[in-house]
C-alpha cells in the first residue's frame, strides 16, 4: 500500500490521503499512523480517497474510526461531547464534518453500509464532490 497526501482548498483547508492499495490488517497500523501524523502537523479536515484500494476491511475501517475520533477530539469549536455524537448518529442527524471518503468500490460500499459507517462519515463517488462538502 501506498499512501500519497495532497491537499485542496475548498470553503476548508482540506487533506486527502489517496490509498493506493488495500486497506486492511497489513496496512491498517501505517494508513492510521500516517494520519495521525498528519493530524499532528496541522491536518483538521480530511478526506480519505480510495479510488485505488478494491477492499477496506474491518481493520481498515477502524482505522478510518481512530482517524474519526481524532479529529472531533481537536476541533475546540465542536460543541457536541462524544455522547452527543454517538446520539446523533443513531438518530440519524449527525455526520462528521471533519472526516470524509470518496471513491469506495462497490464492495467496499456494502461493508461502509453493513456496519453502519455510512450513518456518520460521508462517502462520496467523486473527489471534487467531497471537497465541496466539508
């Protein structure tokens, strides 16, 4: 796997982590610690391109949900606490402005929807569509 970080400006200064590869058990701990990183030197809003990554296992996503709870734990301007969250996501009214993915595979698709990633990060089928989202 492969991980190359660009970044756009839209109405935000935004992040993208394009995995080239699959996300899973072998790649899951160095895509994390990448963002990480990159949380650590300044990154708020990120988006997670997988355009080139046929499969996100259950590893990969959670890592993806490391990577979410990073990032609402950063933001001083959230006014949510994490249970506030965690009922906004059942009730179906909250989705992380911080954190979104473009590009899934069909399958991948099927695993963010089984497991419910869907209800609290975006997932979009186009780049430029996610950027304008945050």
């Amino acid at each position: 796997m492969e991980i190359k970080v660009s970044t756009q400006n839209g109405r935000v200064p935004i992040t993208i982590l394009h995995v080239d590869g699959n996300l899973d058990s072998n790649t899951a701990v160095p895509f994390q610690k990448k963002a990480e990183e990159l949380i650590k030197g300044g990154a708020r809003y990120i988006l997670i391109d997988l355009a080139h990554s046929s499969f996100v296992t259950s590893r990969g996503l959670g890592a993806i949900h490391q990577i979410f709870k990073e990032l609402n734990a950063i933001h001083p301007d959230a006014t949510l606490n994490e249970e506030d969250i965690r009922k906004g996501i059942f009730a179906g009214t909250y989705t992380s402005p911080y954190l979104k993915v473009a590009n899934l595979s069909e399958e991948s698709k099927l695993v963010f929807k089984t497991t419910g990633f869907d209800l609290y990060i975006e997932s979009y089928d186009d780049t430029k569509e996610a950027i304008a989202a945050f």
